[in-house]
C-alpha cells in the first residue's frame, strides 16, 4: 500500500478525532516519542481478520497501542459477521515456530530478537524455526509444530486461530490466550471467544473509518 494511501486512511480517521492518527510506521520517531510520554494516539494498519487493501476492507484502527492486547466482555455480533474460521486447539508436535520482530518494532519496544532465540534455547530442546516474513507461508511452517512465539505480530492471531498454541509478551495481539516463552513446554489453551470478539471490535471496515462508526465504537470500548 503506497504511503498516499496510508495517508488518505489516516485523513479519513483524523477527521473524526482530535487524538493524533498514525496509519502504519512512517512515523514511528515521533512514535516512539509520543509511547514513551504517555500521549494517547490511534494506530491503524492490517486487520486481524479479513486483511488486505481492498474496497471497503478492514484496517485495525487501535487506541494508544500497535495492537489490541486485553479480551473485554464485548458482544459476539461483529465476529459473527465476519465469519472468522477457528479450528480446535491441537496436541503440540515437534518444532516451535518464531517470528521475528521487524526493525520498527524493535525501534518502538528495544532489541527483542537475539533475547529470545537465547530465552528460547535455554527453556527448550525442541528445534527452533525461525520464519522471516519472505519465507513462504505461516501455514507450512506451523504444520507439525508445538507452536508460535512472537513478540508483536498478526501471525500469532492467525496460528492461535489454527488452534496452535501461542508464546509471547503483552504486546502480543494475541496476549489473552498466550502462555509464556519460560512455560513453553506447558502451553495454554484458553477459551479463544471473548478475545475473538475483542479483536472483532478492533478493526474496521473502510466505510465505518470514513462515516465515524470506528471512532464511535472506540469511544465506548475506551471509555473516552
């Protein structure tokens, strides 16, 4: 998606809000700036669910984070809608799947990737496979895993939905149904629905950024 229409995204949500609007990592100096002051912001850029640039697609439009972390006690209507296809929780195999986080993230939250391939290599024996972002699909690197360690990124949505366990911190999208990089080896498996929804409720379509809708559902859900 070219940066005019990261813009334009952006516009269409800042009309909405007197709350600074980021659409992706363009700016992530004055990012990091804003994070580190505690100014509350909203970051928008690829959904949870149905992602891609299309028309009246969905963008995660997100309140003073780069992703919802917590599960709230939201209604199931907009999960519904989406038809989001989640498989049952699966028995751990062999390999454990890391994503590493890419250079923005780390510039936001601080270096991440070599502590975890040590943290990794001291809690497990179990061979590590690292997949970049270039190597193919999420699907054949999580076939007869034990699971997915991720620092911030969607792929651990997408293999938690797959039913695979998930291992990451709290800036983890999918935090509320994760265990912990030290407790690989018993991994949780949590009732997936309430965080289903939650991330339902955190995404737009392009149509509810433009008419307000997003901005309104944020408004309650944040009790702003």
């Amino acid at each position: 998606m070219s940066k005019p229409e990261r813009d334009k995204w952006r516009n269409h949500m800042q009309r909405h809000t007197p709350i600074r609007c980021f659409f992706g990592f363009d700016e992530v100096e004055e990012l990091r700036r804003m994070k580190r002051a505690g100014e509350p912001f909203i970051f928008l850029d690829h959904a949870y669910f149905h992602r891609g640039y299309r028309p009246n697609g969905y963008f995660r439009v997100i309140y003073n984070g780069i992703h919802r972390t917590n599960a709230l006690d939201l209604p199931g209507d907009r999960l519904e809608r989406m038809k989001v296809k989640v498989l049952d929780w699966k028995d751990g195999r062999d390999h454990v799947v890391l994503i590493p986080a890419p250079k923005n993230i780390e510039k936001l939250y601080g270096p991440w990737n070599t502590s975890a391939v040590e943290r990794l290599i001291k809690v497990t024996r179990r061979q590590i496979k690292v997949k970049a972002k270039t190597d193919g699909s999420l699907g054949d690197f999580l076939h007869r895993s034990w699971g997915l360690v991720a620092h911030s990124s969607v792929a651990a949505v997408e293999a938690a939905c797959l039913g695979f366990p998930v291992f990451g911190p709290e800036t983890s999208p999918a935090y509320p149904v994760s265990g912990s990089m030290d407790d690989i080896e018993t991994p949780v498996r949590p009732d997936r629905e309430p965080w289903l929804r939650t991330l339902a409720y955190s995404q737009f379509t392009t149509s509810e950024i433009e008419n307000g809708t997003a901005w309104g559902i944020i408004k309650e859900t944040e009790r702003l």
